[in-house]
C-alpha cells in the first residue's frame, strides 16, 4: 500500500506575496516607474518639462499617472499663483523611500542590456 507523503513545509510567505502584488498594482503600467525615476532625479519639476522629458508619454496619460501616484501619497503637487497656472510635482517623503527600488530597476537593466548586446555580438 503507498502512503501518501506529507506535504513539504513551506514558510509561511502570504504577506510576502501581498506586499509582492501590492507594489506590482502600485508600479504597473509603462510609465509610473519612469515619472518616479524622473522625480527622482531632478526633484521638484513642472508638469510640461517632465511632458517634453519622458519621451513618448502624451500629457492625458502623464496627468493620470501623476493623480495616481497622488492619490497614493507617492508625489505632491503643488499648483503655483502664476498666469498661465503651472503645476509643479515632487516626490513626497514616502515616494522617496521608493529611490531604491528604482536603483535597483535601473541597474538591472543596464546589466541587462550589457547581457543582451554581449549575445548579439
């Protein structure tokens, strides 16, 4: 007769996987991770300078991403008493504390990259 073996004992990893999927809703999409990168490194920035600097974003979907990112106390915006309006963001304290997941992106992917024209050549 063939006893069945117990299952291994895995550890329990569930609020691992939530904080995993969390940060992946947070980040998804082309173009969150380019506007952080973008706070990143040159802090308080108007909304046209960063429009012409993310090259391909079109300004709807850079204003959805910035509401987004607000809405989740990752940048602040502040709208300045000018003629025309302007609009400045910057990453909150909070937003900051992403500096280093976005370091890590960015030197993978120049790893990457380095990895992949290594191949090819």
């Amino acid at each position: 007769m063939n006893a069945k073996k117990p299952a291994p004992q895995v550890p329990d990893c569930k609020e691992q996987l939530i904080a995993i999927k969390d940060t992946m809703i947070l980040l998804s999409g082309k173009w969150k991770i380019q506007i952080i990168g973008w706070l990143l490194l040159y802090g308080k920035v108007r909304f046209m300078d960063m429009l012409r600097g993310i090259e391909g974003i079109a300004a709807k979907m850079l204003s959805k991403e910035l509401q987004e990112l607000e809405q989740n106390e990752i940048v602040a915006r502040t709208v300045m008493p000018t003629k025309p309006t302007t609009v400045e963001y910057e990453l909150t304290e909070h937003g900051k504390t992403l500096s280093g997941v976005i370091d890590a992106i960015s030197a993978w992917g120049v790893t990457h990259r380095k990895f992949l024209f290594k191949k090819e050549s």
